[in-house]
C-alpha cells in the first residue's frame, strides 16, 4: 500500500491554514496502524483519528439522514420523527460512554469513537457544554423532518419515484485534474444529490450557523463532478447548503458555470504545486517533515489535534 499523492477541498484548506498540520494528517500518520511503527507515527495516527464534539456529532446527524433516505428508498415509507430520534440519542450516548471509559492516550482501535475532550486536558469541556452540543444535534435531527430540503425530496420523488434520490451516502468520489504532466485524483463526497426533470440538486447538510463564506470551490467541484458522472452540462446542476439546526426553511440555490469550473480548476492546480513543491516523491509518499513549515499561533495551535507532537507548536496554558 503506497501513500499516493491526492487532494480534496479539506486538505488543501489544511495546508494553507497550517503545512506543518496537513503532514501530519497526510504523511505523518501513514503507517501508525502497524505493530512496528514507530511510537510518534502511531501517536500521530492516534490523534489523526481523534474526533472532536462537533465532527463527531455532525457525522451521526449525516448518518441519520443517510439512514432515513435509505429506508425510505427501501420501503416507500418515512419514519416516525420521534423514533428516529431515539435510536439517535442511542447512538450517541453509546459514542459517548466508549469514548469517556476509554484510557486517555490508549491506542486508537478501529470502529471506536474517541473524542479529543476526553483525552488532552487542555480541550476537557464540563457538563453543560456536553449538552449543548447534544441539544443542537437534535435539532439538526427535527431541522431536517421540517426542512425546504425534504420537501424538495418529496416534490422530487412524487414526480421520479425512489430514483430521484441519486446519492444520500457520503460516498468518496473521484475527480481527475490534470496539473502539469500529473493526473490528480480530487475527492469530493456529496451529501445528497437529487434529480428532477432532468436538473441534479447537490445537497449540503450543515450542522453549525449560517456563515458569510464563499463556497465556489465547493459548488464548482461539485458541479464538474455530476457533469463528467452523469454526462449533463453545468447549467443543468445546482448547489445548496441546509443549516439544519439554524435554518432548516431555507434553500438556497446556486448555479455554477463552465468559466467558474475552470477557474476553479486553476485554484485547485496551484494550491496541487504548491503542495507538490514539499513533497520528496508523490508517487511513493515520501515527504519530510521539515519541508513543511508550521505557523503557529495560540488560536490556531489550541485547537489542532497535532499540537501535542508538534516541536513548533505555541504552548497553552
């Protein structure tokens, strides 16, 4: 198995945000599962696979979703709200029981969930706030029974049937972009795509708020995916975020274009360089740890899940 050079829209943010942290994500931790890896590369690998509480309940909302879509298709039925809630609290009190009896800095075991306030000290989280987050996930949960987005879905598979549903499973997809004489493989994974009257509907679940960011990276990518997957043309796709916890009512649609795509072929060729210039050999994952600077500062090393291995990180207290 060989660590080949591929990108996805989270690593190149990482990189810009931190190089020092992309490595550890992305060459640092490969290997750290093996008995005889050395004791940082399976620390390394152990925090990789850390999560905090909000990744980790956004990824059991989205399970849910995929769940209620996926009986749906099965049955023609959808479930009872209240039930679904319930086997979702389930879940989550579970997650959290395994992850607070576990032994903090015990390695990482496959299908466990291991939150990060239950293992560094410095991100412990007291009681109300653990609620908090519970709170919100639920309300992710009822956003999503009283969302503009199933209502689309119903709209859409009154008219298509089940089919309409094309994707509803997080599945890693693949884009190849050509930079330079390379071939990259670009991931995307949709949440949802739906399809009505011959028009695709790329649906982003969002468990957080609302915020003021740009998403053309995203939308393009996107897009330029369902065009070469379902051989359509862009014009004939549209993206939409869905704050289920904020506002579940609203859904925005926005429409990309050929120019849009290459352009944003062209942010994602050059953040591919500057990635590449780093890395000793792509092709067999070989990459230093001191070609790749850190930028530390208190904000930002607070919250990495690195800090801990990291030489350059600023101490907090």
């Amino acid at each position: 198995m060989v660590n080949t050079f591929s990108l996805s829209i989270s690593q190149m943010d990482k990189f810009q945000s931190c190089p020092r942290a992309y490595w550890f994500s992305r060459y640092g931790s490969w290997g750290g599962w093996m008995e005889n890896a050395p004791e940082r590369t399976k620390e390394i690998y152990r925090l990789k696979n850390l999560t905090g509480v909000y990744l980790w309940t956004g990824n059991r909302v989205h399970e849910a979703i995929q769940d209620i879509l996926s009986g749906f298709q099965k049955t023609g039925h959808w479930p009872e709200e209240d039930v679904v809630i319930k086997d979702f609290l389930d879940k989550l009190r579970k997650d959290y029981r395994q992850s607070a009896t576990a032994t903090p800095g015990s390695p990482f075991q496959k299908g466990t969930v291991r939150l990060i306030e239950h293992d560094d000290p410095y991100r412990a989280i007291d009681a109300s706030m653990w609620k908090s987050v519970t709170d919100r996930a639920i309300f992710c949960v009822r956003g999503f029974f009283s969302s503009a987005a199933l209502k689309e879905i119903r709209s859409a598979v009154e008219e298509e049937g089940p089919e309409a549903i094309v994707r509803k499973d997080d599945v890693l997809e693949t884009l190849p972009i050509q930079v330079d004489a390379r071939t990259i493989p670009v991931y995307v994974t949709i949440d949802m795509l739906l399809k009505k009257d011959n028009h695709y509907l790329v649906v982003d679940w969002k468990t957080g708020k609302p915020k003021d960011e740009n998403h053309d990276r995203q939308t393009a990518l996107y897009a330029a995916f369902v065009v070469k997957k379902f051989e359509t043309k862009p014009e004939n796709v549209s993206f939409a975020l869905s704050y289920l916890a904020f506002t579940p009512g609203i859904l925005d649609k926005t429409h990309t274009d050929e120019k849009r795509i290459e352009r944003v072929f062209g942010e994602v060729r050059d953040s591919a360089r500057s990635i590449l210039s780093c890395i000793d050999d792509p092709d067999e994952g070989v990459a230093r740890e001191d070609r790749f600077k850190a930028k530390p500062s208190r904000w930002k090393c607070a919250g990495c899940e690195y800090r801990r291995v990291c030489p350059d990180a600023m101490l907090v207290s």
